[in-house]
C-alpha cells in the first residue's frame, strides 16, 4: 500500500495520554517514512465534518517530542457521534438530510487521506470502523488504525488503555490534599468522587496508589498525625454489591473511633438507583449525544453523601472530584513506555495496510497487535477477584461481595 497522506483526530473525554500520542505518531512517520504528509482534523469529528485542518509543518515534526511534556490535546477533542445524525443537525455540523457518514467521508476523500489515526475510547474506534466500512462500500480505500485512550481502563479486549495509570496516579495526588481537611471538623465525611461510569478499575488504581504513599510515610499520632486518619475506609465500585445499612455500620464505629471517613467513590457505583430514584420523582434525567447519562448532572458524590452522612453522624461533609484534574496530565512513565510501544506498532500497521485499534489483547495471550474493529467494545468491568483489590479492601476492612449482573 502506498500511503501519501495520514491524517490525526482525537476525540471524546480527555486522558493523559492525547498530547504524547500525537507526538508519538509523528515522531515515528518522521523517523521511519518522513515522505509521509501528516494533517490534524481540530476537535476530532467535529473537525472532519467542518473541514477544520492543521498541517503537521517541519518544525513541529522537529519539535514533536515536545508534546510528551503535555497533557490535553493539542488538536483538540469533542463529543461528536457520527451516526447520531439528529444531535449534529441541531449542532450545525450538518443539514437536514444529509448523512453524517458521506459528509465524512467526502471530506477524507477530497483531502487525499489515506491513513486516518484516531485516538480515543471504544466510542471514537468504532466510530472510526462505520466511516471506514462506509468508504469500502463506496470504493475509497482508507486505513484506520486506531489507538485506546480512557482513563476507566474499560476498553474490551484491551490489557491497559493509555493514560489510565497516569490517571490513577493524578487522582491519588489529589486524594492527598482533600484528605488532608480530615481535621476541618471534629466529625469529618470525605468523600473523593473518581471518574468511572460503568468500570471501577480507576477508582480502584487509585486507592491503591493512594494506600502506597501512605505506606512510605512516618506518623506522629500523639499530636493527631495517624495513618488511620489519613486511611481509605471505603472503596465503593460498579462491580462491588453495596448494603448501604452494612456499611453505614462499619463506617460509623471508624468515625466514632477516628473521628473521620473518607471515601473513594466510583462516579458510577450506585448509578443505577440513583436514576431510578430520580425518574421516579419524575426527574428528566439529561443524556449526551451517546445516550450516556450526565453523570455530572446527577452528581453521585453528593447522592452517596446524603446517605451517609447522617448514618455517621457526620457533623461536616466534604465532596471532590479528581477526574478533571486528572485527566489533563501529562503522561507519566509508565504512560509514556506504553505509548512509544503503541504508537510505533500504530505507524508501522498503517504503512502496511492492516487497520484495527492497536492494544495488548487480552483474548490473546496479552499480545500487542491491532486488534480488529468488530472486536472492538466499551463497559468492560473491573475484575475485583484480583489479589491486590482484595488485599486492599482487606486492608482498610472492608468485604469483598461482588455485584450480581
């Protein structure tokens, strides 16, 4: 195959991952194939459907590496579906009548793409997987070779997506310092909401990183500077069954004893009821345009909050969330090895035709290839029969009851 022209999108939520793979892609083409012409669609498929284009010019291949030092995108990202051809009418995007996907697809063909890279979750790949099928089917050949970004780790059957450690890593950072108000109040409720709709993988990587730090610290508990203050009491996840009555038991003998709780919550646990509770009330519960609930909209920090705050008897309440400020890191370490691996087997894929999403697949011996788009799913769940979450829930006495599907 011979490729002329590739071209770049990110899209949906961030992760600590976009800026360093960006630099990645184009550091490998520049290396391996700098023949090769590289343009960025801005703001993902919002980009591509508007004909918003930047050229990759010599002195930002040149410079490219600077983009590991960054986290955010520098090419920007958005939330745009592209078979949800009513949100787009509405967004101005495209007109009535016209189909997303032609639009598209007329778009990569008048630029003269034939690679399209695409980072994202398992919504931007397959996305990518329909637009490409659909130019099949009309006689323009494009590659998409894909690359997994979400910091929940859920991407089926993907080992790791990039930026989830670097995620994990951030929100203990600032698990840090919200833990560090335990004493505001002689009767304190913390509560860290960490990002995760339906997999708990990140709020569980969290506490974990979280219970390290504590590990490496010296105390001073005659003057109040206890380990156990500073302690995760709670982990709750989509994947963890929750008797909020157990619980509110064991959580208040910690406050009475301790005289604090904190509380590592997964946006998503719960989630379930607290929609039914508020479509019951007749609550019009917002959606975006992938039909996804607004959690922020629900807020289920301040939902869980409510339910135990009395149960404890907290006397002050405090709700934070760390998925912002996480998610726009730069890439750590760990981050960074994993992405170089994934974004030169992502060029060398592209340079030899084989499309799919780039990722250690899990259903093959963990192996690193491009996994076929079809294979390609979002909502895996977190698998809590790992021996290092069960020795954390152990740890802060906590038990292990899986949810039931």
């Amino acid at each position: 195959m011979s490729v002329r022209r590739v071209a770049l999108l990110t899209a949906g939520g961030f992760a600590p991952c976009l800026s360093s793979a960006v630099g990645g892609l184009i550091e490998r083409y520049t290396e391996v194939a700098p023949e090769v012409e590289i343009i960025a669609y801005q703001h993902g498929y919002h980009g591509l459907l508007t004909g918003n284009t930047v050229v990759v010019d010599d002195e930002t291949r040149a410079k490219a590496g600077l983009l590991h030092r960054f986290g955010g995108s520098p090419i920007g990202n958005s939330r745009v579906k592209l078979t949800n051809a009513e949100d787009l009418v509405k967004r101005g995007l495209v007109e009535e009548g016209q189909d997303p996907l032609k639009v598209a697809a007329d778009r990569l063909k008048a630029d003269g793409v034939d690679v399209l890279h695409t980072i994202g979750g398992d919504d931007t790949n397959t996305t990518a997987a329909d637009l490409a099928a659909y130019l099949h089917e009309n006689g323009y050949e494009l590659t998409v070779v894909g690359l997994p970004k979400t910091i929940d780790n859920d991407i089926i059957p993907i080992k790791q997506s990039l930026g989830a450690w670097t995620a994990a890593e951030e929100a203990a950072g600032f698990a840090r310092n919200i833990i560090g108000e335990h004493r505001s109040g002689p009767r304190m409720l913390i509560v860290h909401e960490v990002m995760g709709r339906h997999c708990g993988w990140l709020t569980a990587a969290a506490a974990a990183e979280y219970r390290r730090w504590l590990d490496t610290q010296e105390w001073l508990p005659n003057i109040g500077l206890s380990k156990e203050r500073w302690d995760v009491h709670a982990v709750f996840l989509p994947e963890l069954a929750l008797d909020i009555e157990a619980e509110a038991t064991r959580l208040r003998g910690v406050m009475d004893e301790i005289g604090n709780v904190n509380i590592f919550l997964s946006e998503g646990a719960g989630m379930h009821e607290i929609v039914e509770q508020l479509e019951a009330a007749g609550t019009e519960v917002a959606r975006d345009p992938f039909g996804h609930v607004r959690l922020n909209d629900i807020n289920p920090g301040q939902w869980f909050a409510q339910q135990f705050a009395e149960k404890l008897g907290a006397e002050k309440v405090m709700v934070q969330k760390s998925g912002y400020y996480s998610r726009a890191a730069a890439a750590n370490a760990e981050d960074l090895r994993l992405i170089k691996s994934m974004t030169d087997l992502a060029v060398e894929c592209a340079l030899r035709g084989e499309a799919g999403v780039i990722g250690h697949d899990e259903e093959d011996g963990d192996r690193l290839k491009a996994i076929a788009f079809p294979r390609i799913a979002g909502g895996k769940a977190f698998d809590v029969s790992q021996p290092w979450f069960g020795e954390l829930l152990a740890g802060i006495g906590q038990q292990l009851v899986p949810a039931t599907s």
